[in-house]
C-alpha cells in the first residue's frame, strides 16, 4: 500500500497497516489507518517536512525529516526524528542510526538572540580557532584554515539552532565525542559575518586577546597571503599565542619562527545586561544546599547558591559582575589579603568564584535581573526550579515537612539529576 503525502508530490515506500495493533488493541475504526511507515532509511529522500513541530524552523530552512517504527505501544508512542541541514551537511551517512531518542525544544527557533548574549555565551564557551593541516595540494605544502566554534552538549542544540538562526550563518554537527553538538563557522566569507559581529559587540574576558589573534590571521587568509610562505609563518607566529598554541610538528617545521606577542587583555566593563545573561547560561549556576541544622524546626536547613567559578586571570570579570550586580561589598576585617577583601568572592589556588547566597540578594537582585534578562538552554530550567524554591521559602514552606520533601524532589532534578 502507497500513500501520498499531503501538500507533496512525494511517497513515502513500505507504508503498511500495523496489524500488531489490531492484535493488541482490538479493532479500530478506520480499517486502512497506516499506523507504522516501515522506511529503508537507505533509500530516502531528501524532502522538506510538513510535520507540526518543524514548523518552529524557519519556512527557508529545508530538513529531511526520518519517522522510524512508528508502531503503535500500550502506553505510548515511540518516535525518533534527527533534524539537520541540507542534505550534503550530513556528517554520517544515515543520522537516525547515531541516537535512539531527541528531545524537542520549547525554544522558538525564530525568535532573535540578543547579539550581547551572544557575545557573552561566546565568552564562556566559544573558540576561535586556526588549522593548520600538511596538504602537498598547496604552494606551502601547508593547508590554513579560520574556524569558529561553540561546542555544547547535545541537550542545548536548540540554543545552537538559535544563534546560528540569529547569525545567519555557520551549520549545526553532531560530533563523534559523545553527546556533543557543535556551532561551526568555516566559510571563509560567513566568517565576515562573525568577525563583523564580534567588531559591534566586543568580547569582555580575556578571550577578546583570542579574537584579535584570530583576526589578524583571517585578514592574512582574505589576502591570500597564507599562500606564501612569509604569510605562513606569520600566521605561525600569530598561532603560538593562540588557545592551546601550536602542535609539536608545527613547532618542529618551524622552530625558527618567532611568537608575536599576544594582545594584553583588560577588563572594560560589563557592556550589557544581555551580556551577563549570555555569560551565565554557560558558566553560571544556579543550585541549592540541604544541611543539617538543629536550630531549625525539621532539623535541616536550606539555602540557594547562584555562582561563577573561572581562572584567576578572570578575577576583574567576577568583580565586575558582582558590582553590576551591587553586591561588591568589603569585609570589614583586619589582616585581610588585598585580593579577597571581598564578600561573595573567594579565592582558592588558581580559581576564583562569586557566590551570591545570602536569601535576600538571591531572591530581590538575582531572580528579578534573570526574569528580566533571560538565560537560555537547558540552564533555564535549572534557573525555573531555582525560582520555584525561593517562593517556597519566601513563604516559609521550607520550614514544614511537606514542603521540605518537595524542595528535596525539586533538587534530585536539577544539574546533573535532571534527564533530558
């Protein structure tokens, strides 16, 4: 039997009548119902998809959209689907056979970013990134490439759609890692478009030193002078101070090159509220601690925790968050190291980290700025549940045993304990 698909010219083969269910169940109504489309995913077709739930993508968007075994269960339906690009961005041959469920968003895929979000989740998780492969295809015998990325895992791929959508440019792959999903720019001239972007809204950490190696490098490339080999080992030269820098080969080829000097970094400013908010979805974290406490009525005590751990070289970052926030307050003790005068703001070995738990702060400063300057991600929920908590605690249900045990549910799912 053959269906035709609504508003298509296209067939979907092997569409048959589940008469597993008809088994199951008993008999339905609609006798001819195709209630399982057994496909040989080998021999699809690209497509574009009519499905309810695509229509969040973008109408220029076109997916190829996979339904397999849709049979009918006793309790539910089991539906695997894997949303790409066009077709030749696939990175492996059949996408459906890499995972067995995917998880819709809420996320409205159409809805803008803020571009200083961007910005600032840029800061926390992008890289700006220079290959340099051996390829005798070139002059150089050396292939150089400019590349951006945001590396994330699987659960915030609608975060990705989103900043790409907004951007414009880039694709969306699944990587081999395990549950991961990356962002990546790599079309020499949609790189324009990220170098445009991160002209008109600056980077604020110390990644901005990155950026301006990694610009230096593309205008290099745009005058094809990577061709040459002068262009070459500048861009080796550049490279050095780059991340990680460059690869024993790299630095064996060219040991006689020598390092430019990476652009000193220095903290500006919080440029913008959408800034922090972008910041925090990816290095920000919002928990709860459950203690033992004998003063209190049920014996244990609760409180909430909004923090930021980051390399020391970070610390005007948390500084500077913590006074956009007002909450850069000194201890008024003797004796104390210059460096960590500071309530909210603790320092241990090469780390430093803002913690804002003081009930009041928590719930008059960091709910309302995150109600009004959204986090978006997976994070959100933990930001929801967060907010939840501090209601019942605004209204001292944490102090009964009812509400406790809701509060200690609320935190099994949060972080790492939520399932996605």
């Amino acid at each position: 039997m053959r269906e035709k698909l609504s508003n298509s010219g296209d067939f979907l083969k092997f569409m048959v009548p589940n008469y597993y269910r008809n088994i199951v169940t008993g008999q339905n109504n609609y006798l001819d119902k195709v209630t399982s489309h057994k496909l040989s995913e080998n021999e699809m077709e690209y497509r574009g998809s009519n499905s309810v739930f695509l229509k969040l993508l973008p109408k220029e968007i076109s997916v190829k959209e996979q339904r397999v075994d849709g049979s009918y269960f006793i309790q539910k339906m089991k539906l695997r689907c894997t949303l790409m690009d066009y077709k030749n961005s696939y990175p492996f041959k059949y996408p459906s056979k890499q995972f067995n469920k995917v998880s819709f968003s809420t996320l409205d895929l159409q809805t803008k970013v803020n571009p200083w979000f961007i910005t600032g989740f840029t800061d926390a998780e992008g890289c700006f990134s220079i290959l340099i492969q051996s390829n005798t295809n070139y002059k150089t015998n050396w292939r150089v490439k400019a590349i951006f990325v945001i590396l994330l895992h699987i659960k915030d791929i609608d975060l990705l759609e989103s900043i790409k959508n907004t951007l414009g440019v880039g694709k969306i792959r699944i990587r081999n890692i395990k549950n991961k999903v990356e962002y990546v720019v790599e079309s020499f001239k949609e790189l324009q478009i990220i170098i445009e972007h991160f002209n008109n809204y600056p980077l604020v950490s110390c990644k901005h030193s990155d950026y301006l190696i990694f610009k230096q490098c593309y205008e290099i490339i745009k005058q094809d002078k990577h061709l040459t080999e002068n262009g070459l080992e500048q861009i080796i030269a550049l490279k050095k101070f780059l991340n990680l820098g460059v690869s024993d080969r790299l630095k064996k080829y060219f040991s006689n090159v020598i390092p430019i000097n990476r652009p000193e970094f220095k903290f500006l400013g919080i440029p913008n509220p959408f800034w922090i908010s972008g910041f925090v979805s990816g290095d920000g974290s919002f928990n709860l601690k459950i203690d033992k406490k004998a003063t209190t009525s049920i014996g244990v005590s609760i409180r909430l925790r909004f923090s930021i751990g980051l390399h020391i070289r970070e610390l005007d970052i948390i500084k500077g968050i913590a006074a956009y926030f007002n909450l850069l307050k000194p201890i008024n003790f003797h004796n104390l190291d210059k460096e960590n005068k500071y309530k909210n703001i603790t320092i241990l070995q090469d780390v430093v980290q803002l913690q804002i738990t003081t009930f009041s702060d928590v719930n008059n400063i960091i709910i309302p700025f995150f109600d009004k300057y959204p986090i978006l991600g997976k994070k959100s929920l933990d930001f929801l549940d967060f907010k939840t908590v501090s209601k019942l605690m605004l209204n001292r249900k944490h102090l009964t045993v009812e509400g406790l045990q809701q509060i200690i549910k609320i935190k099994e799912k949060m972080n790492l304990g939520r399932k996605w």
